[in-house]
C-alpha cells in the first residue's frame, strides 16, 4: 500500500472498510464510482392494477438470497408478474421451490443470461415497476444502477454501498440487512399500493439518483482527467529525478 499512489474504492462503504483497518491510507484512498450508460427512459409504464411487474438480475447463487424472495411472494395476494435475469448453480433449486410455493396469482420466468445493454433497452421498450434486490453482501450493485437508469424503484436490502444508491421514499425502500420474508413481501406491496402521483414521484427519483450518481459518461470522464493528472505528476516526479541523477 505504500507503494500506491492512488486507492480507488466504488463506494463510501469499502472506503470506510479500508480506513478502518489501514488508517494510514487516508492521504491516498479516493472514491471513484461505477457507472452505467444511458438507455433513456420508458414513454409510459403500464398501470399496476393491471398487475406489477418485479424484476431481478442476479447470479442463482446463496448469496443472493433468491428464496427469500420466492417466500416473500408466496404470502402475497397481489397479481405479480416476475421476471428473473441471470443464472446460477441454484437454478433447479430455486425453480422447484418456486413450483413449490408460489400462488397462482404469481407468475415467475426465467429470462437467462443477457447482455447489459440488452437488458436496460428491455426495461426500457417493456417497463417494469420496480426491482428487487434481496442480496447478503453487495458492493455497488450495477443492477441497481441500470434499473435506476430507467426509473425503476427499487427494494433492496442495505449491505455494502446498496444504501448509497437507495433512499426509501425517494428511490424506492431501503430494507434491513437481514429481513424476513414479511418484511420483503410488505415493501413490495406498499410499493404497489401507492397513488399514481407518489408512484410517479419515486420513478423521477430512480431516474434523478441515477443521473447524479450513476451516470458513466459523467464519472469516468472525471476519472479519467484524475488518472490523466496522476500520470503527469509521476512523469514529472521522475524527469526531476532523473535531473538529479
């Protein structure tokens, strides 16, 4: 760590994480977040009367908690459609469960892998109402990151830098580290119970927290002029030595 010039942590989180245990990197450690492209925003969301539609993007690993969504729903009355992006060892697991439990009111498909760009255009030409992020242990979630990109609210739990990018009553609902299943099932469907204007409120916040914290063109600009200047610096650092010399 000495020998750096520079640490860049993606979130406050890791950078607290790092001070706490090597304080004398206090001069050098930086935050420099990730960010995601742009893809636009839906014209029109489709009423939620009609139905709410939950998407999730994960790996089907047991870190991302994926049952505990699946007995989240189980309990719920709401007609739900969810959709799931990603794959994992747990698939058959997590399917079997799904059969197991779900209602008929739930509907759940499994979308597979998919590249990044595709997935944020589909939020964009098939919106959803809101993402759900039940994980054990984040950094900053780039699934996040993208469904705010499109103004999608978001229920999260607040591990890692998850809280720096979700704000209950702004974004959507920052849970527990560790919720249950009822906890997970009442942000949902409070989600789903608001008035259109409040509805409406959350998904220009989604979009508003994206544009000031999110937005790659915007941040890695800015990290690039950093790493540009660094790089003077050493190259100066070391015409002086060499002068020196």
């Amino acid at each position: 760590m000495a020998d750096l010039d520079r640490i860049y942590l993606v979130a406050d989180h890791g950078l607290r994480y790092l001070l706490d245990r090597q304080p004398e990197a206090a001069d050098k450690a930086v935050v420099a977040r990730l960010g995601t492209t742009d893809h636009g925003v839906p014209a029109a969301v489709p009423p939620r009367r009609e139905g709410l539609r939950i998407v999730s993007c994960s790996t089907i690993v047991p870190i991302k908690r994926l049952d505990l969504l699946v007995e989240a729903l189980a309990g719920t009355e709401l007609p739900v459609r969810w959709d799931h992006f990603g794959e994992g060892e747990l698939r058959e697991q997590l399917q079997a469960q799904a059969d197991a439990e779900l209602p008929a009111n739930v509907s759940l498909t499994w979308r597979g892998f998919v590249r990044n760009a595709d997935l944020v255009e589909e939020y964009v030409h098939s919106p959803r109402h809101l993402l759900v992020n039940v994980s054990a242990s984040e950094g900053v979630p780039v699934s996040i990151m993208e469904a705010l990109s499109a103004g999608i609210p978001v229920v999260a739990t607040d591990v890692g830098g998850t809280g720096e990018l979700v704000r209950t009553g702004v974004n959507g609902i920052l849970l527990p580290a560790d919720p249950t299943p009822a906890q997970v099932r009442g942000a949902i469907e409070q989600i789903a119970g608001l008035d259109e204007d409040a509805y409406a409120d959350l998904r220009a916040g989604a979009r508003r927290t994206w544009e000031e914290r999110c937005d790659a063109r915007a941040l890695y600009t800015r990290f690039a002029a950093e790493l540009s200047g660094l790089l003077e610096e050493a190259e100066s650092r070391a015409a002086a030595q060499e002068g020196r010399a």
